[in-house]
C-alpha cells in the first residue's frame, strides 16, 4: 500500500511575490525556448527539443537580460507609480516583453533618479 503526505502551504503576501518571481523566471526560459525552436524551425532548421543542449551563453545573457527587465519594472511599479507587490510582479510578467529598450531605459533613469532624490 502506498501512503502519501499532502502539504499545504500558507505564504505571506512577500512570499508570495518570491515564489511568483521564480515561477516567472522559469516560465520565461520555457517561452524563450519554445520561441527560439519556432524560429529555428521556420527557418527550415533541425532543433533539438533537449532544452539542456539549447543552453548557450546567448540563451543565458538574453534571460538575464529579461530577470533585470522584470526587477527594474516591478521596483518601479512599487516605488514610484504605488502598486502593491503583488501587482507589480504579476504586471512586470507582461510588460518584461514589450516594453522597448527606449522605455526601459527611462524607466531605469527615472528609478535611479527617485532613489538619489
């Protein structure tokens, strides 16, 4: 007979922001992966859905790139337009991606600037 153990867990609203954080993360490799073999593939590419030989230091720099995107834009929501943390994760999830590097870069300024102030 096989016993098993159910487990129920009771986050606080920070905990909360964290595990949604590192879900984010790991949903956004999975998305740019799939992205990159769609790509590939129109091209008229093989690809290897061996997510592991997809890793390069390319595929690693652009989701460093995407995990800075989101902190910056979650602070900002926080700190400089008042959304709860809660908000400002799930919103930095979507705007991460569409947001063009012009924006980004003024948001990054404006949070440097009310961190200075």
């Amino acid at each position: 007979m096989h016993k098993g153990v159910k487990i129920a867990l009771d986050p606080s609203p920070v905990q909360i922001v964290l595990l949604r954080k590192h879900a984010g993360t790991a949903r956004f490799v999975y998305n740019y992966l799939l992205a990159y073999i769609q790509e590939e593939y129109d091209k008229g590419n093989k690809v290897s859905t061996n997510f592991y030989q997809l890793r390069t230091e390319k595929g690693e720099a652009k989701a460093l790139e995407i995990y800075e995107r989101h902190q910056v834009i979650a602070e900002y929501l926080e700190k400089v337009v008042g959304v709860d943390p809660e908000t400002a994760d799930q919103d930095a999830c979507h705007m991460e991606h569409i947001l063009s590097d012009q924006t980004f870069d003024g948001i990054k300024r404006l949070l440097k600037e009310a961190k200075e102030a």
